[in-house]
C-alpha cells in the first residue's frame, strides 16, 4: 500500500501540471477584484463566486455579459429610433389629412375665395341666422348667466359705489389739509 505522502506529491503534481497547460483552469485559480459599480451593472450578487471571490474566470465572463448587454439596449435604442422615425411622420401625414378635409368643410360653411357660396350666406339670405341667434339667447343659458339688462345694472351700481368711495376718500383728504 502506497503512503499518503505519495497521493499528496501526485496531486500537487498534477495541480502544477494543469496549472501549466490549462489556461482555463488558471483563470479559475487566480483570483480578482471586481468593483461594485461594475457588479451592480452586470446584476452579480457576492455571494455567486466561490471561495476565492471572483476569480479571473469570473472577470472575464462578467465582461462578455456586459459587452452582450450593451449591445441588446444600443439595439433597442436604435430600434425605438427607427420606430419613431416612422410613427411620427405618419402621424403627421394622417394630422395634415385631417386639417385639410377640416379646412375644406370649413370654406364650405364660412365660404372662401374658390368658393363664393357657403352654407351661412344662404342661411343669411333666408334671414336665419339671426333667428338662430335669436334663439340662442332665449333658450340656451348657463345657471347664473345674467341678461343684458341685468348686466348693466350691475355695472351702473358697481360704478355708483366706487365713484362714492372716491368723493369721501377726496372730501377726507381735502379736510387733513
């Protein structure tokens, strides 16, 4: 039966053997640092490593997640990019659409210089469009709107009280003096 001292020399041995000519294996052994703004950036915890900490293995993977990582949001940025350099422009076709047929109907009530017949100069001619308004003032009233006459009234009496506040605020400074 061999010694424990034989089984001690083999493995070191063949530790030193795979330390020279497996490269992969010496990045696990070889232990590294990693910053905790970059751990925070690639989302590794800690506690993920072994009992070295990160190793050079580690680094190095943590560098191809993050070169992975930047490289899907630029790709998302510039896919936002290209979606909102198509949407808005359509936007704005379908915006000038819609403010033309509005533009149009609008000569066609108002009237304009291609048009010289619209829709309230033949009401005016009928003489409806003072019936209209007519009817508006009788019947369409918010709660609390005053009538003409009213309005006035106030107004007069608004007027009568400052125009008394500014006799006795002058007959008080004509009697200091």
């Amino acid at each position: 039966m061999k010694s424990w001292r034989y089984y001690l020399v083999a493995v070191i041995g063949l530790l030193c053997l795979m330390s020279l000519s497996c490269r992969t294996y010496l990045d696990r052994i070889t232990p590294g640092n990693l910053d905790k703004q970059v751990r925070e950036l690639a989302n590794v915890d800690s506690n993920d490593f072994g009992l070295l900490g990160p190793t050079l293995y580690d680094l190095k993977n943590i560098k191809n997640q993050l070169i992975v990582q930047h490289r899907e949001q630029k790709l998302a940025h510039v896919r936002a990019t290209e979606d909102i350099d198509f949407i808005y422009p359509f936007a704005f076709g379908i915006l000038d659409f819609d403010i033309q047929d509005a533009t149009e109907w609008q000569q066609i009530v108002i009237g304009s210089e291609g048009n010289p017949i619209s829709i309230l100069g033949i009401l005016a001619g009928l003489g409806l469009t003072g019936v209209g308004t007519a009817i508006g003032r009788k019947y369409f009233h918010t709660p609390g709107d005053l009538t003409p006459e009213q309005h006035q009234l106030l107004v007069n009496e608004k007027i009568g009280v400052a125009y008394e506040a500014g006799l006795q605020a002058n007959n008080k400074v004509v009697k200091k003096k």
